[in-house]
C-alpha cells in the first residue's frame, strides 16, 4: 500500500478537494494520512476512515504574569452580602441609639416636669450616652476585638445578643474563606473563553489562513459569537497568517494576542518554545472553543476502508492512540503547573506565599492607618482650636 503524509495543509478547501484528487487518483496513493476533518464535499471524493483524533479548537495565550492579590480581602462573599453586612451596621446602630435614648429622654421629661412643679430643690444629672461607644461595640464584634456594654436594659441587651452572633459567624466564614483566596495563585490568564476575545476589545485574535477555525468563523452564515470573533478578524489586516508559525510567533509574553487552532498543536508550539528557551512564555486557555474530529482518506470505494476503520477502533477502545499521543508528543512537566517557573516543583512541597498573595491585607492595613493618621490629625487641630479659644477667654477674663 502507498501512502501519503502530510501533515499541516495551508489550502482553500476547494484546494484541498483537488490536493486530494491528485494525491488519491492522480499519484495512484492509496491512503493518505493527514488530520482530516470530515465533510460532506470531501467525502464525495474519496473514502474518509472513522474518526482517529477527537480534538479540540483551542487559544493559545501568552504565559500572564503574576499580579498582585489585591481583591483577596473582597472575594471571600459576593457584593449582596457586603451591601447586606453595610446596612445591617447601619441598621444596629441605629436601634441601639434609639434604645439608648429611650430612657434618657424619659428622665429629661420628668426633670422638666419635677422643675415646672419645684418638687426638687436641684437638677437631676443626666448622663448623655455617647453614639460613638455604639459605633466601638459594632465594628469591635467585628474585628473580634469584643465591645463594653454598659446598658443593663433588657432591650438593649438583646439587640447586642444578636449583633453579637451575627458577627461570630460572619468572622467565621470570612476568614475561613479568606485563606482559601490568599493561597490562590495571583497570575490570571488573558483570556478563559472566546466570550473575552469578542468582548474585549484589546485583544486581538490570529488564525491559519483557510484553516479549520477560519473557515468556521468566516461562514457568511454565522451570527452571535462567531459573528463577533468575525468582527474582530477583519478588524485587522495581518490577522490571518499564511503559515501557523507565523501566528504563533505573535503570541509572546506580554502581548494581547490570541491564536486559535486545533489543541494538538498548540501543545507542539509550547514543547518548542520551551526547548528553545526553556521558560514556559505560552499557554493554552482554560475555555475551549469547539470540538474537531480527523480522519484519514482513502481513493472511493477503496478494499482497505473497512479493514482500518476496524483497525482504528480497536485502537480507539485499547487506548493506544492516547498512549502514543503521549508518549510521541510529551508535554513538559514545568509548562503544565506553574509557567513562570522552569524548575519542576516536587508534588509534596506548598509553594510559599509571597508579599504579591498578601497584597490585599497590606492594603487594607495601609488604608486603615491612613484614616487613623487622618482622625489624629483632626482631632488635634480641634484641640489646639479649643485650647486657644480657652486661653482667649482666660486672658479677657482677667483684663
């Protein structure tokens, strides 16, 4: 049997049909082994075999850098629950002054009263709560700093029952959240699905000339998704690369831009470009795009079809194609785990964090100094004005 390889066609698919017609007919080639995808108009012109790779379109992304963890202290509950917990300090605080002045203003009422009617020969003295002790007892439950209760009213005694094991279990289930967020790796991808390459504008998308996803997109027919990564591929003249090298050579670190072919191959681009520099500079997205399947190709009505579609599924069912797939084609250990990294780190060992893991802490504890330096501030500027307006009064009192 003769066969024919060719791995990586850069044809129309018109081409395509009369590359196979030479190679099938014209050269007397009675197999031909290439990553075909089936289709109706190809199967019209030769046998096609039962699907041998079952594949994926995948985009091949820069290696993202680190970035600091700043949203760390944030991500541990969604925004409802944070605009839940801002009211409900509001709300607390709130009741507990209204509770607090209850009883005051009853005693202001009945003084008033006792000194209308001069059944006391003095003033009762009453003592004013302050709102700023409310605001100490809220924000300490919930720094688990505790607060002083100074109230024996039942009623208020309550509410501050509540508040209390309210904030219990929200501090409980923030910092045990939290850990899980710091420990996070802090390197994003640039993208996670096409639905980033149509809604960002930034990010600019390469394809093979006349290659599969090509000829996916491009369809006159296509709306929604597909319409938009349309859009963006015309949106630029060199978008469309006439060989997949090319494309890839686009893709370097720091750069938004984005190559989409099958899996298979893009694997084979980060092995070289490891190889070669020995850093992990790419990466494939987590989101694939579509499925693809390739077969191989026979003349029509070949005597060898159905021998090696038997031969193809068995095979497919004993798992030697993977095995090969692996074994022929293996990915570096560094490129699968940590990209930045070109020593393989041992399976057992954590990696240590870093300040960029602690950034959103270093950044609340700086905000909250900030404040505190600014409250200080305020708060001597008034003491220096009272102490003055003081003084003034001494000095014109004894004049």
């Amino acid at each position: 049997m003769n066969f024919l390889e060719n791995n990586y066609l850069d044809y129309l698919d018109g081409a395509q049909l009369n590359y196979l017609r030479c190679s099938l007919v014209g050269m007397q080639c009675d197999f031909l082994i290439q990553d075909l995808v089936p289709t109706f108009q190809r199967n019209k012109v030769v046998d096609l075999t039962t699907y041998w790779i079952y594949g994926d379109l995948a985009f091949l992304i820069p290696a993202s850098d680190e970035t600091a963890n700043i949203g760390a202290v944030v991500k541990p509950f969604q925004w409802p629950v944070w605009l839940g917990l801002g009211l409900s300090i509001a709300f607390v605080i709130a009741v507990l002054n209204l509770i607090q002045r209850y009883p005051e203003y009853a005693i202001e009422t009945i003084v008033r009263q006792n000194e209308k009617t001069n059944q006391t020969g003095g003033r009762l003295r009453v003592t004013k709560w302050q709102t700023g002790k409310q605001y100490l007892f809220v924000f300490g439950n919930l720094l688990s700093q505790g607060g002083f209760c100074p109230s024996k009213w039942l009623p208020y005694r309550l509410v501050t029952g509540v508040w209390t094991l309210a904030a219990f279990f929200f501090v409980q289930a923030y910092t045990s959240t939290l850990i899980t967020y710091v420990v996070t790796p802090v390197h994003q991808p640039l993208i996670t699905s096409a639905y980033d390459i149509a809604e960002r504008s930034e990010i600019q998308l390469f394809v093979r000339k006349a290659g599969t996803p090509d000829a996916i997109i491009s369809n006159k027919n296509n709306t929604g998704l597909n319409l938009k990564l349309l859009e963006r591929l015309n949106s630029n003249p060199n978008s469309r690369c006439t060989f997949a090298s090319d494309c890839i050579n686009m893709v370097i670190p720091g750069s938004r831009n984005v190559f989409v072919d099958a899996s298979i191959y893009l694997q084979d681009a980060i092995r070289d470009g490891f190889q070669k520099t020995g850093k992990c500079n790419l990466q494939i997205a987590k989101g694939t795009f579509m499925p693809v399947f390739s077969t191989f190709a026979l003349p029509k009505n070949s005597p060898h079809t159905k021998s090696i579609d038997q031969g193809l599924l068995e095979l497919q069912q004993t798992g030697m194609i993977d095995y090969w797939d692996l074994w022929f084609r293996p990915m570096p250990p560094q490129c699968t785990g940590n990209v930045h990294s070109g020593k393989q780190m041992p399976k057992n060992k954590l990696k240590p964090l870093s300040l960029k893991n602690l950034t959103g802490a270093f950044l609340v504890i700086a905000v909250g100094f900030g404040l505190s330096l600014l409250a200080f501030l305020g708060e001597k500027i008034i003491s220096l004005r009272e102490s003055r307006r003081k003084h003034k009064q001494t000095s014109t009192g004894k004049q």
